[in-house]
C-alpha cells in the first residue's frame, strides 16, 4: 500500500521514460502554432520591461516534444531579434525519451531535472500542462473524521489524517498538491530575488473547491488511473489558488488567474492566426481557424485552461493580464 501522491510520481515517471505522451492526448502548442509563438512575442516584451538584460534565461518546464518553445524562438528571431540574440535557452525535463525529442528541434538547448539547477540570473519561464501532472494527496471527510486516501492492488484504502486546511461536508475529497506549491513558491523567491516572470498555464477551476479530480488517458480515452500504473498518463486539475499563495509567501507578484481564452485575445492569437489562414490554402486556412477557436472560446480550452503569471514586482501588472 502506497500513498495516492507516491502511487503518482511512480506511475507518471514510468509512463513518461516508456511511452509518447502525445498518443494520449494533445496540448495547446500541438493545436496551433500561434500559441507558442504569441507566447515569445510575450516573452520579449516582458524583457524589455525588465529593461532588456544580457543574457537572460528563457526556460520552459516540462517542454514536451519542444513545440512551444520552437513556435516561441521562430517568432521571436523575426520580430524581436535582440531578445532571440540574447536569450539562452534552458528545459526542465525528466524524461530521457522526451529530452532526445527536445533536442531535435531544439539545438543549443541545456536540460535540467529541476528549476534548482538553473543559472543564476533573470528568468523567462513558460510551463504549459506542466503542474497538472504532479502528485496529489486526497483526503476525504468522514463522519469521524478526514481520511487520506492510499492505492493497494488497484483500489483505494483509507487511513485516519490530520485535516487539510480547507473546510468541506462529510464525503467530500480535498486534493493537495505538494509539489506544485513547492515548485510556485522556488520559483516565486527565485523572481523576486533575481528579476523576471514566468506564465503558468494549465487546467483547473480559478478558485479553490473540493472535489476528486484525478484522470487517466490512454489511447486519448479515459481510464481507471488506478489500474496498470505507468501504461496511462495521470493528471489532476491544478489548484491555482494555493499555487498564487505560495508565491505571493516569497514575494513575487502574482497575476491572474485568468481564462486562457482571455489571455490569448489580449495577446493577438486571433488576428495571428487569422493572418496565417489567409497566407494558406482554403482547407488548410480554415483548419487553422478552428484550432484557434478550440484553444480561445469559452466552453472548450479557452475556460477549462488558466494561465497565472508571476513576476518581480516592478513588473506587475504583466502583458495580457491588464484589462
């Protein structure tokens, strides 16, 4: 018997080294190339709000294939080519599988396991789906009390648990990511302290509510995430509210979270695309409209997806999340 977050990490880190992810379901990068590339445009601009150093660190955690960082340097070598000479580029990816994929379209790219081991210096970080993938701990109210759920042979078991810090009715399951907050609040201090901002973008609801989250895909359909661990991948909507807290304890400024259907409006995807599509044949240009709708309007990617922004707080309010 293993606790649920332990269950996780294990099952994830398996998957990650044996399978190719994208069998399973598709990101917002491999939608559109629009969003990666509005996304370095966003990039720069925050560079030249931080006063345009030299270098500077643009990372991305947990860079799948390394699509969005490929869209980002594309559009950021033609329209801001002093920020494309000046940045370095650096990934936080675990998976050796997904390194070697990384590196074919990514030259030049240095890797790391962690954020600890980037350089010192101002940073640029972008992580799209990447805190969704990090273990969590569920406990669930009972009549005597909170319990925290463990996995033995593909079922749940419960132990008695001190109570989470949130309040809830009797059966309702409360999910904590540990990591998650661990990785906002490094990430925050790391900003503060050194100058930058970074853009977090994943699934889960704006505020804090409880409720058991947990999913599995394979084969791009749903599946019982307790069953042939490391055979799917495993995910859980992201608690944006405790990831905002951790940061704003180490001092970084915290903006958002906002629809990602907002944020990219405000950033230009529509008429970025719009302008693609009419430089392409009709199929092809309508197909590109459509992956703009999925990731943009409210009842597909563009209100399940939040994107949070953190910073050093000279740099607050960042592009895209002023009105």
């Amino acid at each position: 018997m293993e606790r649920l977050d332990a269950f996780m990490a294990r099952a994830n880190a398996a998957y990650y080294a044996n399978h190719d992810p994208f069998a399973d379901f598709t990101t917002s990068p491999e939608i559109c190339q629009a969003f990666g590339e509005v996304l370095g445009l966003w990039a720069a601009v925050c560079w030249q709000a931080m006063g345009a150093p030299e270098p500077v660190l643009l990372a991305e955690a947990g860079p799948g294939r390394g699509t969005l960082m490929a869209d980002a340097l594309r559009a950021t070598s033609r329209a801001a080519p002093t920020f494309a000479s000046a940045l370095r580029l650096h990934l936080i990816e675990t998976s050796p599988r997904l390194r070697a994929e990384q590196a074919r379209r990514l030259p030049g790219a240095t890797w790391h396991e962690s954020l600890e081991t980037l350089p010192v210096g101002p940073l640029l970080l972008l992580a799209n789906e990447f805190l969704d993938a990090l273990p969590v701990r569920q406990f669930v109210r009972r009549p005597e009390g909170w319990r925290e759920r463990f996995v033995a042979e593909g079922a749940f078991a419960e132990q008695t648990a001190p109570a989470p810090d949130l309040d809830a009715p009797d059966g309702a399951v409360v999910e904590v990511c540990e990591p998650a907050r661990a990785f906002a609040a490094r990430l925050a201090a790391r900003l503060a302290g050194s100058g930058g901002a970074a853009l977090l973008i994943d699934y889960g609801p704006a505020s804090r509510a409880p409720g058991d989250s947990l999913q599995a895909l394979r084969g791009r359909k749903p599946a019982d995430p307790l069953v042939a661990p490391g055979e799917a991948d495993l995910t859980a909507h992201v608690d944006f509210a405790a990831v905002a807290e951790a940061a704003r304890a180490q001092g970084a400024a915290v903006c958002g979270p906002l629809p990602q259907g907002v944020f990219l409006a405000r950033l230009g995807l529509a008429r970025r695309v719009e302008r693609l599509a009419q430089a392409r044949p009709p199929a092809e240009g309508q197909a590109l409209l459509a992956s703009a709708r999925r990731l943009m309007e409210p009842h597909a990617m563009g209100g399940l997806f939040k994107v949070l922004g953190l910073c050093h707080p000279s740099l607050s309010p960042l592009p895209g999340f002023a009105a």
